[in-house]
C-alpha cells in the first residue's frame, strides 16, 4: 500500500528518508528506461546504415567513375566485370586498388591506363560484408537488360550554335549549372576567355577535345571527372546530359585554336593594377584639392580686411 504523507509528516526524520528513498528509486527507472531507448535507437541505426545497403552506397561512391551496362566513365563499363576477373582478384583490387596497381599486376595496369592514369580512390567504410555485396550487387544488375545504374546517356545528334553558346556560357560561369557546381574558368582557362584569363589551377581546356579523342572520351570524363581536385567538387553536383552535350560542343568548337598565354593575362592583369593605383592617386588629390580650398576660403572670409591688409 502506497504511503501518503500530510505536510507536517514530512518534517519528521524517517518520512524525510522515505520520500529520498521513492525519489532514488524512480531516478534509477528513468535513468534506465532512456538508456534501453537509447541502446534500442543505436541498434536501429546500425541496422539501418547496414540496409542502407548497397545500392545507395554504390551510387554515392561508384557511380562517379563507373556504369553498369552504360559504357566506361573515367573506370570501366562494370557490367560482367566478374566474369573477366575472378572475385578474389576484385574483392582485392576494390579493398585497395594501389596496392594492386603498385604491385605491377598487368590487368591493374590496363585499368590503370585506359583510365588515363586516374587511379581508384580507396573506398570509404569498406568492410568485407559490403564489398561481398558490392560484387553481388554488380553481378545481379550485368544480368537484366538495363541495369539502374546505367548512368547518363551521351547524345550523338550534331553539335549547333546553340550548343556551343549554351557551352562557353556554362564555362564562363554565365549560365549557372543546374546541381550547382563551380563554373569551369575557377580552375581552367580556354583560347577566348576574357583579357584576365580563367583559373591556374587546371590545365587551359583548349584542346582538350583532340587530347581525349572526341567527343565520346570527352563526354565520359565530364560525367564524372576523375582527378583528386574535380572529384570531391562534382561528387555530389553532377552536370546534367545537356550541360555536358554543351561543353563538348564548345570544346569541340576550340579544336586547333592556340592555348591563352599565361604571361598576356599577368600583363593585362598588372596594367589594370596599375590603373586602378593611378585612378585611386589622382581621385584623392582632386578630393583633397577641394577640400582644402574650401578650408581656407572660409579662413579668408572671416579675416577682418585690415588684417589682410596688414599681412599683403
């Protein structure tokens, strides 16, 4: 039977330590009730991320290099890929593609340079469950007619005007990309960029439709660039199919033209420095001049006139 207490009950010793005693008791079943919830929400999780499964992981970590059945990306085209290499060999090139490449291994080194000598990144949170179900998953998907990860697919219809204004727009940043990723001239310049040129950080893209031979090489690499620098930015802001047709028509448009020089746009660059120094010099004079006229104007005017007299 549960005790009750009158208000001046309490002030008695052992109805004090009762009441302390009730007050630990129900502290110790709260404090272990959120801990279950919590071990029960951890768990959840877990399970979670684990059925989080494989499809969505290749998505997020595969399908920037590679398709299954849509042909070769910066990686190969995945579809049967188990059926040209054993699953030991590929469960140990995915755990650690350098190594494998390191090694001097010759199929590595055929991947390695019909990849244009971009090598596999070393994926994230990679254990020996995923990677079985990562080989099952490609297995499965090279046997239906088309694979959900098939990717984008590269049009063949001839490049217009259009294409190609659509394509210098997108380069130069005018034309904003539509998941949002960084406009091409941050990072690289082209034949016709303007006087200052685009970003050092890459190569200038002139020619960049003769060096990968074409439009289809070209367009593969656009759908998911490869290098450490343009990876992590375009991972998750892939160009679209119009966007890429469009930069391949503008690169194609530059096939032969001549490579911005480099020391034109430091020169045009430190001449508009040296401008800008002689407009900001000249502006403050004018400032200054008018300034300190009307300074000593006012000086003038409240001078008494047989003072001025006096001093002439």
């Amino acid at each position: 039977m549960q005790k009750v207490h009158d208000p001046v009950s309490l002030n008695m010793p052992q109805c004090r330590a009762c009441c302390d005693t009730d007050f630990r008791n129900s502290h110790r079943i709260i404090r272990r009730t959120a801990f279950v919830i919590l071990v029960f929400w951890i768990l959840a999780a877990a399970a979670t991320l684990q059925a989080q499964d494989t499809p969505d992981y290749f998505r997020q970590n595969c399908m920037n290099c590679h398709t299954i059945g849509g042909g070769r990306l910066t990686g190969p085209d995945l579809k049967d890929v188990t059926q040209r290499k054993d699953r030991a060999w590929l469960a140990n090139f995915i755990a650690n593609p350098k190594a494998v490449i390191d090694s001097g291994d010759p199929y590595a080194q055929k991947i390695l340079e019909e990849s244009r000598n971009v090598p596999m990144p070393t994926l994230p949170g990679l254990t020996k469950d995923r990677l079985e179900k990562l080989l099952d998953l490609i297995e499965a998907e090279s046997k239906l007619e088309e694979s959900q990860f098939k990717g984008l697919q590269i049009s063949n219809k001839p490049f217009t005007d259009a294409d190609r204004a659509l394509g210098r727009a997108i380069f130069l940043g005018h034309a904003r990309l539509e998941a949002g990723g960084t406009a091409c001239i941050s990072c690289h310049s082209m034949y016709d960029t303007p006087s200052l040129g685009g970003g050092r950080l890459g190569p200038d893209l002139t020619n960049i439709y003769e060096r990968l031979k074409g439009r289809q090489a070209l367009s593969a690499w656009l759908m998911a660039p490869g290098t450490e620098t343009m990876l992590p930015i375009f991972k998750n802001h892939p160009m679209t199919a119009d966007e890429i047709n469009a930069l391949a028509a503008y690169f194609e448009a530059s096939a032969g033209e001549r490579p911005a020089e480099p020391a034109a746009s430091r020169v045009a660059l430190l001449l508009m420095g040296l401008a800008g120094a002689a407009g900001l010099v000249f502006g403050f004079d004018a400032i200054w001049r008018r300034r300190f006229i009307s300074v000593r104007r006012k000086l003038v005017d409240t001078t008494p006139v047989h003072k001025l007299s006096q001093g002439s």
